[in-house]
C-alpha cells in the first residue's frame, strides 16, 4: 500500500524518517506537478511525530496545505 495521493494535480508523497535527535518521525513531503516525471519539490518543517503513521497522515494534511498556498514558507537570508 502506498501513500501517496494525487490532489489539485499533484502528488504529494510523504518522506518522513525517524530523527534521533529529536526523536521522532519527521514532517517532510515530496510534490510532484500530476503526469511529471520531473520538477519535484520537497517540503519539510521542523515538527516531528512518535509513530510513522501520524507523521503520514501529518504529513499529507501539510502537502495539501502547501499546494493550497497555506502554509508558510521559511526564507533562507543567504538567498
């Protein structure tokens, strides 16, 4: 089973892995525009969940909440 969904044409793929410190499960998603092999954007933020399972579901609900243009955005300075 996947758990990867399609929504408002793109895929949002969770890629979350356990963090040692903090530990926990992290809160971090690869987009990729719906029919492109390409041009993938990873977000993540600096959360972290006690199971896999929360952290998939976390990190799906931030997928959406990026595609919606909801959720914000660190800036790096040096850029």
């Amino acid at each position: 089973m996947t758990n990867r969904i399609e929504y408002n044409g793109y895929v949002i793929e969770p890629t979350t892995r356990l963090n040692d410190d903090p530990h926990g499960w992290t809160l971090e998603v690869r987009l990729t525009p719906t029919g492109s092999d390409g041009d993938a954007r990873r977000c993540r933020a600096p959360n972290t969940y006690p199971t896999k399972e929360v952290a998939v579901a976390r990190c799906l609900a931030f997928g959406r909440r990026v595609v919606d243009g909801k959720a914000k955005r660190k800036v790096d300075p040096a850029t």
